[in-house]
C-alpha cells in the first residue's frame, strides 16, 4: 500500500492559471521533499519541508506543510509550459529508506 | 564531483543479455539508493547501501538483480538476462545520510 498518496493523479492547466497538488501521509512525516522530473529524465530537488505550519517559495512555486505533518501541498502559480512534468513528493522513512508519492503529471497547455 | 552522475544515460538491450549500471555519488556521501522507475509511475526502492554495506536490498525485484558498491563510492547495479519488464529509467541517489538526499539523471533501459 501506498503510505504517500498524492492528488490530482494528473493535472492539465492552461498557461497562467494557479494550481495546488496535494500530497497525504497516513503517518506523521518527519522531513517531506518535493521533486520534479522531467518525463524520462532525472529528479530535481524543489524544497524540503520539516516543521508543522512551514512554507517555503522558489519562484513561483509554494509548498506548505500541516500543522500535523500529514499533508503537504504544493502550489504554482501562474502556471507556465516550463512547469509541465511529474511532481513527486517523497519522505524519510526510518531505517535509512526513503520513499516516493504516487506522483501527480502536469500539462500545462500554451 | 558536483552531483550524481550514471552512466550511461542510454542502455538498449536484447532480451537475455545482462546489463551493468553505474552510479557516481557526491564525493563523501555515505549513503547511497537504487530505485527503478517505470513508465507513468513513481520510483520504486531497490536498495540500499551505507559505504560498502548493502543494508537493504528488499526492493530488488528478483535474484537477476544485483548492486555493488565495493569501495563505498561508485556502485554498479547489475541485472542478469534482462527481461522486457525491466525496461525503465533506473535512478541512483546519495546523501549524507540525514536526509538532502540528491538523485542523479537516470538511465534509461530499454530491453528489446
């Protein structure tokens, strides 16, 4: 089962619109990262999140973690063709393992 | 060197023939990840090393599959007469072992 489930499983926006991706842990999370990949390609490090209630920006791109530490969202605004891909989040998990979300692709259409 | 570095980016092979992974770490980096991707979904772990210790290897899909990392730097992520459902991108990571973890590009395989 997945312990990381994130939402939409896909996205499709037009250029210009804000959108959120949602990602939602069943156990609380002690260091939540969020990636980017480019299809076929490697991942690339967004931001890392650790404490209930932390925001952190880069650009147009926002991600939240909850007071609980069970949910995270990310968040871009005004939405452009460079932001298409997959967002994965991903978390710690003791025992040195770290585990990814379900993804969530994103199209952005000019 | 600067990041995560796998070689090579591209691998197409035939079916039945074996297949050598590498991964370069950021210089210093203990631990050190395998993980397969397929098309449309996430990463899935593969294994696991700290140095040369392979501590985890639970994510490894059969005994086809077999990473070394006898220096505690490079690791080779071997597999044995590939099938076709081992086509996808094979990721490498490492970090310093308390999270910032740092993924390298990826090599695609693609058995045919």
């Amino acid at each position: 089962s997945q312990e990381l489930e994130q939402s939409p499983q896909s996205l499709i926006v037009q250029e210009g619109k804000n959108l959120t991706i949602n990602c939602t842990s069943s156990k609380t999370l002690y260091g939540l990262y969020w990636y980017k990949q480019k299809y076929g390609e490697g991942l690339i490090f967004l931001m890392m999140l650790q404490k209930g209630g932390e925001e952190k920006s880069h650009e147009k791109i926002t991600a939240k973690l909850d007071e609980k530490k069970q949910q995270s969202s990310l968040h871009i605004t005004a939405s452009q063709p460079s932001h298409a891909g997959i967002y994965l989040c991903g978390a710690d998990r003791t025992g040195n393992q770290f585990y990814f979300g379900t993804g969530t692709s994103l199209t952005v259409i000019p | 060197g600067a990041g995560v570095s796998q070689s090579p980016r591209y691998k197409v092979a035939k079916r039945g023939q074996d297949v050598a992974l590498r991964c370069d770490p950021i210089s210093g980096h203990v631990s050190l990840f395998w993980y397969q991707q397929a098309l449309g979904q996430g990463p899935e772990f593969l294994t696991y090393f700290q140095n040369e210790a392979q501590l985890d290897k639970s994510g490894l899909p059969s005994d086809r599959f077999f990473a070394e990392r006898p220096e505690g730097s490079v690791s080779t992520l071997k597999i044995q007469r590939t099938q076709q459902e081992d086509s996808a991108v094979y990721l490498c990571a490492s970090s310093l072992g308390a999270g910032g973890y740092t993924f390298g590009s990826g090599t695609r395989l693609t058995v045919v």
